[in-house]
C-alpha cells in the first residue's frame, strides 16, 4: 500500500545542517521492463537502515505507472522526460518538507541520481517559475552507480526517451555538465561507482565535481550481466577493496560496504 509523505507544523526557520537521522528518500532507476516494486528494489537497503536503529522515516520515490509498492509514484513512462519527473518530485518535496522548513535526505540509484540532479538545477536556476518550487532542502544526496556522463548501455534501448537522454553526449547530459547544484540549505554530495559495473562504468558513476567520491572494486554480485550495477543497492557487510576522494584520490584498501557509506553520508554533516 502506498504511504503519504508525512507533513509537520511550520517551523519558524529554515533547517540547519547536522548529523542527524532525518527522512530519507530512496529513488529508483530507470526499468528495462518498465515497472518497478520499489518495496523489492530497496528492501536490503531500508532493512539495514532500520537495523541500525535509523530513526527518521524512509519512503521511495517511484516514477512509471506500472510501479507498485511506492511511499509516492508518478505515473510516467519511460517516454517521460527526466525533467518533468524532476519537477514532480520537486514539488512533492516542497509540499510536503519545505513548505514545513523540513530537509531530507536523497539515496538515488543509477537514473535517480540524474533525476536529483537536475530537479536541483532547475530549482536553483528557475526557482519559483514554471512550476519549479522556489527552494528545497535537501541536506545529503548520496548517488549509487548514477550514469553522470552517461552510459552507452543506454543506446540499447534508445526507442525510449529516457534511455536517449542517458545515452553519453546526449542534449540532457551536456545540460548537467559537472557542476552539482545544492539547495537552500546546503547539500553535501557523496557519488558511488564500482569498476566492475555492466551498466554504468566507474568513470562515469563518479563523473561530477561533488566533494566526496568512492570507487569500489569486484563487489559480490550474483547478475552476470549488470554484475555490480545492482550489488551497490544490495552489498551491507564486510569490507571491500575502494579508493576514496575527498580533496584527492587515496590508494585502494579495504572499506565498509556501500550501503553503510550511504547510510554514513546522510547522517553525517559529510562522509569523511
């Protein structure tokens, strides 16, 4: 059944930045098939942050019409433009946490992060026109495997607008650029991406300038075909080989697994 974002009395402030266990919003990739159940897609995600006692709420945010399980979902299509799910999801956030002076947190998986992307771009530079809410908060985004500078995986499906637009040098990534917008008050961004990804290379998954990268290597993967694609929504245990950038690139050693360095990045006012 799907869940109404909560609402909560006005604040008389903007909110600060803090290390806190906030709500958190999980939005999904795009759908070879079209659809999704966005209860499936993040269940190892959200049961690890429930069992390490995360507090705040955790919803998802689905965009086609065929998803079910979804705390909200827009009922687009692959055919929809990642702008217009952008706008959606922005005003869904203002009515609901900015309009309240709220913040929340954004874990956005491949395509997600290309939908945060833009919905902050367009907040900060048409904010309160054409349908774009004047502000968000949004204190953390966290990218799992997001195509920053595209993927060519993407022109396997290009008969659907949203694959076109993740294709590498298409209008919509040009657009994006590397810059990383952040909202009203701050937003701190953590990119993630894996050298052995078959859907998005390692390159790409951290291809924009945000202040904290990590690259993973040979995750435990059980989908020959997207291999570690996927493992970044699912691996939440043991150590594994990275590197780390922060002002620049560490050697590789071994490191906490993705979803703990997600669930990290949104409760610390940064992911060192």
């Amino acid at each position: 059944m799907a869940i109404a974002f909560a609402s909560a009395t006005p604040a008389s402030a903007a909110p600060g930045r803090s290390n806190s266990e906030g709500t958190v919003i999980f939005i999904h990739g795009y759908a070879w098939n079209g659809h999704h159940d966005c209860t499936d897609y993040f269940k190892k995600a959200r049961t690890f942050f429930k069992n390490k006692h995360w507090d705040g709420n955790l919803y998802t945010y689905g965009y086609y019409r065929g998803n079910s399980n979804c705390s909200y979902n827009y009922k687009g299509s692959r055919n929809t433009s990642l702008n217009e799910i952008a706008k959606a999801f922005a005003q869904r956030i203002a009515k609901n946490y900015e309009a309240n002076h709220r913040k929340v947190d954004i874990v956005a998986h491949s395509m997600g992060g290309l939908i945060v992307r833009t919905m902050l771009r367009h907040v900060a530079l048409k904010g309160g026109k054409d349908g774009w809410p004047r502000r968000l908060y949004i204190e953390d985004v966290v990218t799992l495997g997001t195509p920053h500078d595209g993927t060519s995986w993407a022109e396997g499906c290009d008969g659907f607008r949203q694959c076109r637009q993740m294709e590498p040098g298409s209008d919509f990534i040009k657009t994006l650029g590397e810059g990383l917008y952040r909202s009203d008050m701050d937003t701190d961004w953590t990119l993630i991406s894996s050298f052995d990804d078959g859907v998005v290379s390692e390159g790409s998954g951290v291809g924009a300038n945000s202040q904290h990268k990590i690259q993973y290597r040979n995750l435990p993967n059980d989908d020959p075909a997207t291999r570690d694609h996927n493992s970044l929504t699912k691996v939440d245990s043991g150590w594994h080989t990275a590197r780390i950038k922060h002002s620049r690139w560490s050697g590789y050693a071994e490191h906490k697994a993705p979803l703990e360095r997600a669930r990290l990045a949104v409760y610390q006012h940064s992911a060192n």
